[in-house]
C-alpha cells in the first residue's frame, strides 16, 4: 500500500521559567499529542526545556526572503529610532 | 567521514556563474548562512540533499553495531549508558532528516533511498562489533573521529545543517569519552581484558582513517564544497588531526596503535603514519563490507515491522480529528 507520511510539525522549546519558548527544530508525529511526546525524546534529553510547544509546520506563514529589500531593509535607515543617536552633554546624569 | 561517498567521482555538480550564483557566492564569501527559502544553485541544493541525508543515514545505521551490545552489556551501569548512547543516534539522525527535509526532500524518500541500498553511508558501520571492547573502541575512535569532522560542519554555510551540528557536537562528547572510560577499565583489567581492548584496536583503527574519505589528491568534490562552505577542512587535514590526537590516547591506555609505519615527525610536528587500503575502502563503500548486507537487512526489517505502528497512529489521529469536527 502507498504510504502517508505523518505531518511535519515545528518545535518551540523554553529553556527555563521566564525565558520566550525558542525554534530549536521539528519532527513527524500523527498528532499534537505525539509530537509533544517525541519532541521532549529529540529535544530535551539533558533536560533543555520545561515547558514544549508544537505547531504543524504547514500552520506557519513566513515573510519571503526574496522581499527582503523592500521589507526590511526600510527599518535599517531609521537610525534615530535608536537611542545612540542622540548626542548629549558628557554631565548629563541618570539617561 | 559519515558522508565520505560524497568525495567519490561522479559526484561532482559543478557551479554555473549566472548573476544570481554570483550574488549567492558573495553572500557565501561574506560568512552569511544560507536558509531554506534563500536562493541557492540547484548544485549546492542537490549536494546538500545528498550530504545531509548521507550523514542522517550513518547516525541510524551506526545504531546497529552498538545495538548489538546492550543485551549484553557487562554491568547495568554500562547498559543505561549505551541505551542513552544509541538513543543520541536515533536523535541526531532526526536532527538531520529535518534538516535535510528543509531542502525539499521527503522523509518517506530518504527512507526509501536508504532500504533499497541506493543512498550512502559510512563505510565504518559495515564492520562487526565482535566483543565489548569494539563498544568502547566505537565510542573512543568513531565518535571521536565524528567530531572532528562535524566541529568545522557547526560553521557549514546551510543554516538548519550548521544548527543541527551544534546540537550533535554538544552530545558527541559525552560519546567519546564513554568509549575511552570503557577502554580505560579494559586497559587496567586481567590481561585478558586488556588483550581484548588490543584487538578491538587493530580491528578499528584503519576502517576509522577510511572515516575521513579519499586522500585530498582523489578527492574531486572537495573544492567546490569547500567553495560553498559546506566543507571547512580537508579530508586529509582531518584525518592528520585525528591521528595526532589519538596516538597519544593510545599510550595513555598502554595499547599499541597497528600501523609499524606510524612515527613523531618533529619536523612537520606531526605523526607520519602508513598506506591506507583504498581498496578495502571502495570494496565496503560499494557494499561489499563485512556487514552491510546485515546492516541493510535489519534496517529494511525494522522498518518494515514498524510499519503498523506508523499506521495505525495516523489513523487514530484522523479517527479523532474526524471526531472532533463532526
């Protein structure tokens, strides 16, 4: 019989209470239950995170990189959103 | 090393030079990564695809010679550490397949590659692991020779590959040094013991310099992997590398290294060391090894034996999902 993959999900780990859940791989399971399971087996083995979130892979929508000239580069020549960008006097204190 | 066929001919893509290959190279040249929805040559693409999913296919393979061994491991202590061994294998085998699958490749299309015997692995896997010993040699030579390659792989210039090393490195030590910790206790034991850690030496020793792949001279896909960033350092540079460092392990176990030609060359402040046999190489590479026909054959049947698990979790998950729309 031909075979069905199972899907592709994206696995987001925290590392540690109070720290954002970080993109650290993904894996094919059947459900979000199983992914969850497999996913502390692939990726937490040494203890790497406390908490795992899963998220089919065909979920995601991506900017396109081929747009990067028109979308993000726009943001590189605000320089003034920065707040090195403003000179002030050397005896100006608690700023 | 775990992808050496790579350096084999017929391999070769070459590079063309449109405007977008050049705007790619420069981007190469300048250090930046390149990821999965970037532009890429086709070559680079294709060489990657069979790179990573060469190496993939060596980490799962490479779980059978140890494999063998857990059943009879000599204490509980040695068995839960070469469970949790053999488990970073299956592990860094899926790091690789995904990240092998961001280049447009199925999972399902590797496996096949893999069980019909068309897709590569490391020659090192298709030698038998006859006593313990061959467990700690595994882990002290193999893995330790792994590292060395896949430490400048961390820097590839493919994104999900260089990230997936880093992840394989950090568990690649503790491999290595549960290998030597094996022979260190061999070395010490009855002289029975020790003559087992002996042999299992000799046994290893050559097939792990083959690990590295073709001498740079025969190595005709080098330069362009090395253009590409994909390869950061020479087959031969590496496998210099790993003799230098592991002679020393050697006399620190009181084990005899078999190579007769093997010396200190202060001048070059490296060993020299004798000929390979290129074509016990060729002869395992192509499936003529010792076990590749037992490697290929317990994959294909795990696989196999698998299949109705697979299965039947997938029809459970859609039996639910059914479920909780109607």
């Amino acid at each position: 019989m031909s075979e069905k993959e199972w899907p592709l999900w994206e696995v987001f780990i925290r590392s540690k209470q109070g720290l954002d859940h970080k993109h650290c791989g993904s894996l094919h399971a059947p459900d979000a239950k199983m992914a969850i399971q497999m996913a502390r087996d692939v990726y937490t083995r040494r203890s790497e995170g406390v908490s795992i979130w899963v998220v089919p892979s065909a979920a995601i929508a991506a900017s396109d990189p081929d747009d990067h000239e028109s979308f993000v580069e726009p943001m590189a020549d605000k320089i003034y959103r920065h707040p090195t960008f403003y000179r002030l006097p050397d005896d100006l204190e608690h700023m | 090393m775990y992808t050496q066929s790579m350096d084999l001919p017929g391999q070769v893509l070459l590079a063309g030079d449109s405007p977008e290959e050049q705007r790619f190279q420069a981007r190469v040249d300048a250090d930046a990564k390149i990821e999965p929805r970037d532009w890429m040559p086709e070559a680079y693409r294709r060489t990657l695809q069979r790179q990573i999913s060469q190496h993939a296919h060596s980490e799962v393979v490479g779980m059978y010679p140890e494999g063998n061994w857990i059943t009879r491991a000599p204490t509980l202590k040695r068995k839960a550490i070469l469970i949790a061994k053999v488990q970073d294998e299956a592990g860094h085998g899926l790091y690789l397949y995904s990240a092998a699958e961001t280049l447009g490749q199925s999972r399902d299309q590797m496996m096949a590659a893999l069980n019909s015997g068309k897709a590569k692995y490391s020659s090192i896997f298709n030698y038998p692991t006859l006593t313990w010993a061959d467990v700690g040699a595994i882990g002290w030579l193999v893995d330790g020779a792994a590292i060395m390659n896949q430490i400048p792989l961390c820097r590839c210039s493919y994104g999900p590959y260089a990230r997936a090393m880093i992840r394989v490195c950090k568990e690649e030590s503790f491999h290595q040094r549960q290998g030597y910790d094996i022979m260190l206790a061999l070395a010490r034991g009855t002289p029975e013991q020790k003559a087992m850690a002996q042999d299992a030496l000799e046994r290893w020793w050559w097939p792990c310099l083959m690990m590295f792949g073709p001498s740079d001279k025969d190595s005709t896909h080098s330069a362009q992997s090395m253009k590409w960033k994909i390869k950061r350092v020479s087959n031969d540079d590496l496998r210099q590398k790993f003799v230098d460092v592991t002679v020393p392990q050697a006399e620190l176990l009181g084990l005899r290294v078999p190579d007769p030609e093997l010396k200190w060359n202060a001048e070059r402040g490296h060993y020299d060391f004798g000929a390979i046999d290129w074509n016990e190489f060729r002869r395992v590479v192509d499936g003529d090894g010792p076990c590749n026909r037992e490697r290929l054959a317990a994959r294909v049947a795990a696989y196999e034996q698998g299949r109705w698990a697979r299965e039947a979790a997938l029809a459970y998950a859609q039996k639910k999902a059914r479920r909780e729309t109607a």
